[in-house]
C-alpha cells in the first residue's frame, strides 16, 4: 500500500510555503469538505476532512530493530509558517498505516483542510507556495441519498475464503492455540462485491455517519486508486497535549430488535469465559505498553458493553498522564499498533498463522487510520466496519478473535453480522 515514488517526507511543500487558519462557524458540515482522493474522519460531530493533495509520502512505522522510525510534528511541517487567526488549531497530517506495520503506509497533507474541535468550532486550514492564494472554500453541507439502493443479489457478492474454509481455517488456529505458544489470534474473511454502479464514498459516509453516530467514520485514499471507506468503533489511540487515551474492543455479541433478546444476549457476553479471556488479552497488551510511556495510567477494573448498530462489544476505556517529554501520537500508534485486538498474542506468532490461514492479504483493513497535527496530538482508529471501493467493486473484510475454547461455527456467524451491517450501508452508497 504505498504511492509511486513516495518521498521521504512532504518536501514538495517547498521553503516559504504557509498554512492559513481560519474560522468557519460551527454549523460547518465536515462531510462538506471531502473530496475523491481527500481524507476524512469524524466522531461525534469532532474531526477533520480535506480534499486531494499533492503533497503526499510514505512511511512505514515499523521497520528496524533498533524500533521504529517516525516522522514527528517538526519534520512533517518544516518550514511552513503557520498564519492563524483567534488561536486557530495546527494543520495536521492524515494517514493510513496497514494492516502489516512493515509495509509503507499512506500519509498526505491536506491542501485545503477543515477541522472541528472539541469546543464545537470549525476552522479552515488552507496551504499554499509562496506567491499563491489559498484556494476557495467548500460549502457548508452535504445531502446523502434519501433512499437505498435494491439489496445486493447473491450472484453479486463472492466469499474469499468460502464458509467452510473459513471455519476449518478457525477449526486450525483452535488447534494451534491449544498446542501452547500463542494464546489468541485474529483471523478475517472478506467478500468481494460487484455493485453494478458506481460506488460514492461520500454517500456511504453520510450512511454511515447517521448509522452510527458513535462511531469513527472514515475515510482514506489507499492503493491502485482504490479508498477504504469505514466507520469504526474502536479507538486505537488519542493524544492532547500530554493526555492519552485508548478504548480497546475484543469479545461480541449479536444486537436484536427485541429488547429482552437484545438485554439476553448482552448478559451472556459479560459471563462469557470464552469472550472474557479474549478480552483480557487485549487489556494486558495495551496496559504494558502504554504503562512505561505514562506517568499515570488507568482503565476500567472490568469490561464495559459497547453497542453498535449490530454487535455488542466488550470494551476497556484507558486513560492517562503521558511522561514528559511525550511521545507524539504516530509514536503513540507505533508502539501499539497491532493491538491483539486485530492481531493475536503474541504479535509475531499471530501474524504468522495470519499468513498462513488468510488467503486474502489485507491490506489497510485492521490498520490505523487518523491524524496527527503539528503540536503532535491526534486521533487513530482501528480501520474495522469497511469496505476498500474502486468504481463498481468493494471488497469487505471482517474478522473474529480466536482462543483456546472458540467454535468456528459461531466464529463464521461472528462475521456474517458484520458483513451484513455493512453490506446494508453500502445500499445507500
């Protein structure tokens, strides 16, 4: 997943090249600002947007055994002179880090950027060379599609692996598992899609968006011309200033319509023993990570339900004080990406039966996805509930976390729930 020719940082920007901040309102619509080939990620109304930039590079975030190597705030925005008016936010860069942290992720600069912080304000953020005028702003909103499309027919969507091989590919890792030497792994399955229309990433967006609120909603230009279109419920890690944060999600549940159905099934989740201890893993994971990077960290003493449209989470909500001086939020992802959340534990034992068992690469899916601003805060999801879209064809993945007592059986269902969430969205897409 990486550009022609990547350089190795955003030179092209060019000596004397400023970003000019300025304020748009708060009844600004993000959505707005997105353009093909732009970024875009949201939560709750917070984030930021843009359209396509030239000033694109790569980066892997992993790469030698000394430990990562990754650009910080002063070398991504060296020499531009930040103009900001009524204390505006820094410019910020975007990217999208695969799903294998040795392989060269996707990052660009927004030439024309939009921002919403968390008081609920809405800024510009317009680069330009010396001698140029930013360009004109977008409009203030944007309308989705009104009704969806017909539903996919069967003949339109082809599993990659089948559903059988899915489970026997479940019914090995069990096996694995319990031989001793690695104790989870996460292992996905994906759909290819034939639309028969061109798909609208910004439709899909505004879908999403309404579909749920709650979620990071995203998206990101990623290979062969290809963008990966998500919303995401899992936060891989935030930074401002020296506060951290991180919500982790492993072990599901199915969601009903019927309340008591709905209220059933999340009891159960929260007396699972198989779900438990996949949680558990995570949680460590993360804990001693975070742990020698912070001054002060805390998480919740036991997992806390999260809902979405379709599926009940186990999630653990962490919070800390980051040590001084503070890693910057790539650092930040560096250091945790991938979580066992959507690798396994151990990390390298989980991407080998990774490679092994999944006969379809994946890419950005299970990557990070978000951004980092030039004082070195920021915003990174889990790049789950998505689809990589290119013209008429989607590709869906989705995955489910494999322990010692898993049955591939509920394990495939695990994952039918996720691709039919998605494959719903994608009508109005």
């Amino acid at each position: 997943m990486s550009p022609a020719s990547p350089p190795a940082r955003p030179s092209r920007l060019g000596p004397g090249s400023y970003a000019r901040i300025s304020k748009l309102g708060s009844a600004y619509d993000l959505l707005a600002a997105y353009q093909p080939e732009g970024v875009f990620m949201e939560r709750g109304g917070i984030g930021v947007a843009g359209g396509a930039s030239p000033f694109v590079f790569g980066v892997a975030i992993a790469g030698t055994q000394a430990g990562p190597r990754v650009p910080g705030p002063t070398e991504l925005f060296e020499g531009i002179e930040i103009v900001a008016a009524d204390g505006g936010p820094p410019p910020f860069v975007f990217g999208c880090v695969p799903f294998d942290p040795h392989r060269t992720g996707w990052f660009q600069i927004p030439r024309r950027a939009v921002r919403r912080d968390h008081e609920g304000e809405t800024w510009a953020i317009d680069f330009a060379r010396p001698g140029e005028e930013p360009a004109p702003r977008p409009t203030r909103r944007f309308v989705g599609r009104a009704a969806p499309h017909e539903p996919f027919s069967g003949m339109q969507i082809r599993p990659e692996p089948l559903p059988d091989a899915y489970e026997r590919a479940v019914a090995s890792a069990v096996q694995r598992v319990r031989a001793g030497g690695l104790r989870k792994v996460v292992l996905a399955r994906s759909v290819a899609l034939v639309a028969g229309r061109e798909l609208d990433p910004r439709a899909l967006l505004f879908r999403l968006r309404a579909a749920e609120p709650h979620g990071y909603a995203f998206a990101a230009p990623v290979d062969g011309g290809a963008v990966l279109v998500g919303a995401s419920p899992e936060l891989l890690v935030s930074r401002a200033g020296r506060e951290v944060s991180a919500n982790p999600l492993a072990g599901s549940a199915p969601r009903y319509g019927d309340a008591s159905e709905d209220a059933a099934s999340a009891q159960r989740l929260m007396a699972s023993a198989k779900d438990g201890e996949e949680h558990r893993i995570v949680v460590e994971t993360v804990a001693a990570t975070l742990g020698p990077v912070c001054e002060r960290l805390t998480w919740d003493p036991e997992p806390v339900l999260l809902e979405t449209a379709n599926v009940w989470h186990l999630s653990t909500r962490f919070r800390g004080t980051l040590r001084d001086p503070a890693p910057h939020a790539l650092e930040l992802v560096s250091l945790l990406h991938p979580t066992p959340a959507v690798c396994g534990e151990p990390r390298e034992a989980a991407m080998r039966v990774i490679r092994d068992l999944e006969p379809v690469p994946r890419g950005a899916y299970a990557g990070a996805v978000g951004w980092m601003d030039a004082n070195g805060d920021g915003t990174w999801a889990i790049a789950l509930r998505c689809a990589r879209m290119r013209g008429d064809e989607a590709r869906l993945f989705a995955g489910a976390g494999i322990v010692a007592d898993s049955d591939p059986a509920a394990e495939l269902e695990e994952t039918e729930r996720k691709f039919r969430a998605f494959l719903d969205a994608l009508r109005w897409g």
